[in-house]
C-alpha cells in the first residue's frame, strides 16, 4: 500500500496541523474567542426562534417580570400573551413577561441561554421545566466553548470530559471566522414566516416568544393540507380546571418519578452554579 505521505517532513507537519487543531480551544483561550452575541448570530432561525432570543438577552433591557426558558414545551404550551396581560392586571402596570424556547430537549442550552439571560437583565422569576435528556443537543458545539466554560469539565467522568473537548474542537472554525467577519444579526421578525408554513402560526416575536399553532392533525405530505386549520372541540365532561392534580405533600401518592439517573454530560448543567 501506498504511504499517505512522501517524506518524513510531511508526516511530521501533517502531525504538527493535528496538534495544532486538537489544542486550538486550550491556545484560543477565552480573550480570543468572539462575544456571546456572534454565538447567537450563527444560529439557524428553522424551528427555533433564535433571533428573538439573541434580542430578549442582547437587545432589550427592561426588567423581566416572568422569563419563561426550556424547549419545545415551553415554546407551544404556554399562553404567553395571555399571562402578561393577567400579571399586568394583578400587578397594576405593564407586566414584561417573555418566553425563550426552542425546539429539541438538552439540559445543555438551558444552561447556556438562562445564564446569558441573568447576566444581561433583571429577571424577577425564572421558570423551566425538568426534562429527560439522555444525551447533548446538536448545537453543544456552539454552546460550550472551552476557553470560557472549561471549569464545567472539573468532576465530569473522562468520557463527558472528552465530549464537551471535542464539542468545542468542532466550534472553533466557526468561532475564529468570527473574529475575520462577524455575523450579521438575522431580523428579529422573520421576512418569510417558517411558523405560518410549518404550523400555521405567527411569528413567536409578535406574541411574546411563544409559538400558538392554529393547526389540525393531517399525514398528509400536501401543504395546504398540512397547515389546516384547527377545528375547535369542545369534549362533554365534568372535570374542572381545579381537579387538576397539585403535587404536594397530601397527594404525593398520586405521583410516579422516574428512577433512570440523568447522564453526567448534561447534569452537569443542571448542578452548576456558575
């Protein structure tokens, strides 16, 4: 078999490239690295509303009343409008409530999106949701940059460790190139609304960051069909909104928890406190 290289001197830079790239997040270091807003900026809008969360965290500055943060639960369950506008009555004043959801579960960009919120606004109450998370989510490579999360690492077994290095290794070509040509924001209301072609939704920016779906169940391949509009149904019952179960010490027996523990890799941003 033919050698992959013709001399020992291209072996050897060949070597010296490899280095180079596996060390690049240690030698980048954390003054190198571009700021959280080209983080954000590089993010695919699709099916998750990052140009409004990149301008809820980097863009507004009033004090949040209620941040409502997680994944897609979070993002269609929620009523948003509709709480602000009962705060506000409650509160006496224009009550700020906000949702930044996105789709796909991790534990990961929770950590990451509800730290950069706190370090930027006032947020008077946090509220997320717990999820099973058996592994990362496919954007851990834009989330977790070595240079300045590496103390995540301390305690990690050496497989989550390695994970999370290598996760920052496949970040770095997009983080330098950053630094030569920064990314322009995407508007904040998108020109062409994915949440109307997919859900038949508005746009989350115009209803406080959440996503109201107005669309009925359909296999259908066929867009028009796809898109339908829901058809309201009203079920004949006697159950009340007050039935609803409230976990507490009186009902706990009403309750089952799962016993599967959360893999290291994402508890870890569950436990941190930095």
């Amino acid at each position: 078999m033919r050698s992959a290289f013709s001399t020992t001197k291209q072996a050897a830079s060949f070597a010296l490239l490899l280095l180079l790239v596996l060390l690049s997040p240690v030698l980048v270091g954390k003054k190198v690295l571009p700021s959280r807003e080209q983080l954000y900026d590089s993010l695919r809008r699709g099916n998750s509303p990052f140009p409004w969360i990149r301008n809820q965290i980097f863009d507004e500055q009033s004090d949040v009343d209620i941040a409502l943060v997680g994944s897609s639960h979070m993002l269609t369950d929620i009523n948003t409008p509709y709480l602000q506008e009962k705060l506000s009555e409650r509160l006496g004043r224009p009550a700020v409530v906000r949702t930044l959801a996105w789709a796909g579960k991790g534990y990961d960009p929770l950590y990451f999106i509800a730290r950069d919120l706190l370090a930027h606004r006032n947020v008077r109450m946090l509220v997320f949701y717990d999820e099973t998370s058996t592994k990362p989510k496919v954007q851990l490579q834009t989330w977790f940059r070595f240079g300045e999360d590496s103390a995540l690492l301390s305690g990690l077994p050496c497989r989550e460790q390695a994970l999370l290095y290598f996760a920052s290794i496949l970040g770095m070509p997009r983080n330098l190139l950053s630094l030569l040509r920064s990314n322009l924001p995407a508007p904040v209301i998108a020109r062409d609304n994915f949440w109307k072609l997919e859900s038949n939704a508005p746009d989350p920016a115009t209803r406080c960051g959440d996503v109201r779906m107005d669309m009925g169940f359909s296999t259908s391949q066929d867009k028009a069909v796809h898109v339908a509009a829901f058809d309201p149904f009203a079920p004949k019952t006697r159950v009340r909104s007050e039935d609803v179960l409230v976990y507490s010490t009186a009902t706990r027996s009403g309750f089952e928890f799962s016993r599967v523990p959360l893999p290291a890799g994402q508890a870890i941003f569950v436990s941190s406190r930095s």
